[in-house]
C-alpha cells in the first residue's frame, strides 16, 4: 500500500477463490487495516505454527473481516469477508 503504509502480499489463487466465494478481493480487503478505528485481535483458534491476525474495519460502507499474518515485515492476507460476527466485533470494540 502506498504512502508509507504497510506493505501487502497474498497467494492469487487464495484471492480468486475468495473474490468466488464472498465477493471481496484481498486489494480491496487491505483497506480495513487503514481504519482509525480498526480492531485487531489474536486468531487464536488458527494460530498454531504461525501468529495469526483478524483485522475489523471499515470498507466500502462495510466492516471487512481480514486474516492475515506476519512474512518478512509484510502482512500477508489469507482470507477476507464481511460477516456479521465481524460487524458485531467491531461496534463493540471501537466505542
């Protein structure tokens, strides 16, 4: 991501299987991590060999659900949606 932000990266097969399955793209879904009020919490349930991430933030007029973790000082998306579990999270959260 330009002007000084993180950088990004993802496997493009992952992407096109999530566009397919909940309609988002990962370029669309790094934009949640730009969020003032974005929430970001520990995946614990994936978490096992690897740190994993959810990001909740707002995107296009919705909360975007981003899991991601941490390659060589990127963050690396590995999956992306708008759920409401999500949504709910990040009302929560942000107050």
């Amino acid at each position: 991501m330009a002007n000084g932000g993180p950088s990004f990266e993802w496997d493009e097969a992952k992407d096109r299987a999530d566009r397919t399955k909940h309609g988002v793209s990962f370029e669309t879904a790094q934009h949640a991590f730009l969020d003032p009020k974005r929430v970001i919490v520990r995946d614990l349930g994936h978490s096992r060999e690897v740190s994993r991430y959810v990001c909740f933030g707002w995107v296009d007029g919705g909360v975007m659900t981003v899991r991601s973790t941490w390659r060589e000082g990127n963050i690396r998306i590995i999956g992306a949606g708008c759920w409401r579990k999500g949504k709910g999270v990040y009302e929560e959260k942000k107050d």
